[in-house]
C-alpha cells in the first residue's frame, strides 16, 4: 500500500515513508471506527479511499481542494459502510 499511496503522492524519495505510513494507518482506523471491515487484501475501491485520506493529510492544500478531498473521502467512506460486505454489524451478539 505503501508504494501506491507514495505513487498517488508523487513521492519518489524514502524521507516520508514513517509520515506516509502512519497516514495508511490512520485512514484504516478511521475506515475501522466507521465500521468498515478491510479485507486481508485490499481491494481496489479500499485502496481509493486509503489513497484519498492520505492525500487530504499530506499535501498542503488551498481550502477549495481540501474541501474537495475531504468530501470525496466522506463519501467512499459512507459507500463503504453502507456496502455489503464491508462491514460486520452482528445483530445480537
């Protein structure tokens, strides 16, 4: 995931690799909170949302882009939690 989100950057040096990683962690936690289940092997839709949440805290971006990408994750996001197969709302347990 690492190399794609780097490629979505247009990042081509190791210097950011912690920084970039930690953003991967943090959109999966937030996908998680969310109720998304991410599979063993992300899928390509998975990986759009990851990639989206990484670009939106990475870059420096003018507020009309950020608002853009905040509310383009918003909504993989919302897709992803009302999708079935993404999330495991066990009713009863």
């Amino acid at each position: 995931m690492l190399a794609k989100v780097k490629l979505a950057l247009r990042i081509t040096t190791n210097a950011y690799d912690s920084d970039i990683q930690g953003l991967i962690d943090a959109a999966q936690i937030d996908l998680g909170i969310a109720g998304v289940v991410l599979p063993s092997t992300l899928d390509a839709i998975c990986e759009r949302a990851i990639i989206t949440y990484c670009k939106l805290h990475f870059l420096g971006l003018s507020d009309n882009e950020w608002d853009r990408l905040k509310s383009s994750y918003d909504e993989q996001k919302a897709q992803l939690v009302t999708a079935t197969g993404y999330t495991d709302w066990s009713v009863g347990s």
